[in-house]
C-alpha cells in the first residue's frame, strides 16, 4: 500500500477516530465487567439470605417443639402425632440447610467463575426461593395456635 498520497490531515483523523473508538470499547468492556462484578456479588448475597431464610424456619419449628413440649394438657395422641410430625419437618429443614449451606459455599468459592449466564439464571432460582420462603415465616405458628386453640374447644 502506498502511504504517499495519503494527506497527513487524513492520517491524523483517522488516528484520532481509532483512539476514540479503542477508548469506547474500554470503558464499554470496563462497564460489563462491573456489571458482571455486581451481579456476582449479588448472588454470593441472594444465597447467604436463603440460608438465613432457612435457619428462621429451623429455628421457628424449634420454637414449636418447645412450645409442644410445654403443653401438659393436650391429649397424649395429639401430642405424640404433632411431635412426630415437627420432628419430620426438623429433619427436612435440615436436608434444606445442608442444600442452602452447599449453594452459599459454592457461591462464595466459585463466583469469580460464574458467567453473566449463569448468575442471572442463579439469582431467578435464588430470588423465588427466597420469595417463598419469606411468605412461609410465621405460617407454621399461626397454624400450630390454630390447631391448639381447636383441641381446646374439643375439651370444652
């Protein structure tokens, strides 16, 4: 290619037209990788709250067995029944836990990995979960005062 012809006024646009654009692609490349960085972030966060979601749910079914535990005039069938079924569920929170702690663990080991791809395809499973979990706070103890409050009208 012969340079000759070429005016020096045109080199010199078209250099600053290359500096331009290789100084977008950077800040545009820059701005994905923050982006990125959020929303890996944001996942590590979304996975510890479901953990702690699940913890509360632990921690309320304890609270139930204690209150069971404490209830001396139920009918000893009733409260062999509603004992056992609590210790069920404590043995599924417990399944649950182990899960939650194993998605948090493996987000705070390997997040730096995780594709924008699969952090959003994690957060739309993480953000139901929590979701769900979030409205079932409280549900069991509205629903084990419920069933007290019939088993004492039953006695009466």
């Amino acid at each position: 290619m012969d340079l000759d012809p070429l005016p020096l006024a045109t080199a010199l646009g078209l250099l600053v037209a290359l500096f331009g654009m290789w100084r977008s692609e950077r800040a545009l490349a820059r701005s994905k990788r923050n982006e990125l960085y959020l929303l890996r972030q944001t996942v590590r966060l979304k996975a510890e709250a479901v953990r702690t979601e699940w913890y509360k749910l632990d921690r309320e079914n304890d609270s139930l067995i204690h209150r069971l535990a404490l209830k001396k005039d139920l009918p000893t069938e009733l409260q062999t029944m509603m004992y056992d079924f609590l210790q069920g569920g404590k043995e599924n929170l417990n399944i649950c836990i182990a899960d939650a702690c194993a998605v948090a663990e493996d987000a705070h080991r390997n997040s730096e990995n995780y594709s924008e791809k699969k952090c959003r395809a994690l957060l739309s499973t993480i953000e139901v979960s929590i979701e769900k979990l979030r409205r079932n706070q409280g549900e069991s103890e509205r629903r084990f005062d419920q069933l007290m409050e019939r088993a004492a009208a039953q006695r009466a």
